[in-house]
C-alpha cells in the first residue's frame, strides 16, 4: 500500500489544546508523527508544525480526523531560495542535485537553476561552498 508524508501546520482552536490528539492519532490512526516546532499554551489556540507519516489511508483518516476536532491543517510548501549573484560556478550543487534542477551547462559553464524541477530534498544546502541556498517555508 501506498505510503504518505506531510508536513503540516496544524492551528488547534481553545478547547482542544488539553485534549490528547496527537495521542490518539498514533495510536488510533497508525500515523507517526514528528513535532518539528510547537507553540502551545493551555487555555490558548495553539500551532504544531508536524510531519505525518504513514500508509496513505491512514493519513487520510487522521485528516479527517484533526477536522473533526475543527483542527486548521495547512500544509507546508518547501522550496529552496538561491542566491544566484554570488554563484562562482564550481558546480557542487549541480553534482548532487538528482532531480535536475541544477546543471552545469558545458558550454558556458556556469550555472543554470531550474525551480520547477527542484524537489525540495535540501541537498544543495550542504553542498554549496558559499552557503548559497536556504530553505523557505512556505504554508498553503
Ligand atoms: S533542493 Fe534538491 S532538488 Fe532542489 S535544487 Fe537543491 S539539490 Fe536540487
Ligand atoms: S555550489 Fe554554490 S557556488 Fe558552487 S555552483 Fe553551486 S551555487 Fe554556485
């Protein structure tokens, strides 16, 4: 069976921040789930920025579950800002970059980036000498 990962921003509403959701939906649901940042105070609406893993059926119904609780989910959008400028074309980045979105071009031997191929994996962060890319997060 297929699986599925999200990442999300979920906004719980006064009220639901004592209840034991998180809790329920591993156990009830079969999801894993990674709290990457929190910020949640009793008596207070409160936001989990958290990545859901599982078979996708199971994600699916821990949906419909957190909208049950009238839970906002707003999934994260990743993309990798560059900061082309500075680029001295020494093509590490390119020699990581699996999906194609960076390329050496061999004739004029520089750079050439390609957003809409870029998958977000992050490789080119570590790779780049210049510290050159960084990740942007996004919410839908
Ligand atoms: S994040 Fe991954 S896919 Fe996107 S440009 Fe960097 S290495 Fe390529
Ligand atoms: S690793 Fe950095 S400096 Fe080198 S080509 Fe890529 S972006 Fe440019």
């Amino acid at each position: 069976m297929a699986r599925k990962k999200q990442r999300l921003v979920l906004r719980f509403p006064v009220g639901t921040v004592d209840e034991p959701i998180t809790y329920t939906l591993i156990k009830e649901y079969d999801v894993m789930i990674n709290i990457l940042n929190a910020d949640i105070t009793p008596g207070r609406e409160g936001n989990l920025l958290v990545e859901i893993s599982g078979e996708k059926d199971s994600v699916d119904g821990a949906m419909r579950y957190l909208k049950g609780k009238s839970v906002e989910i707003s999934p994260i959008i990743k993309t990798i800002l560059f900061n082309q400028s500075e680029c001295i074309h020494c093509g590490a980045c390119a020699s990581v970059c699996f999906p194609g979105a960076l390329i050496m071009d061999t004739e004029s031997r520089e750079l050439r980036f390609s957003p809409e191929n870029c998958v977000a994996c992050e490789l080119c962060i570590k790779a780049c000498p210049l510290q050159l890319f960084e990740l942007n997060f996004g919410v839908n």
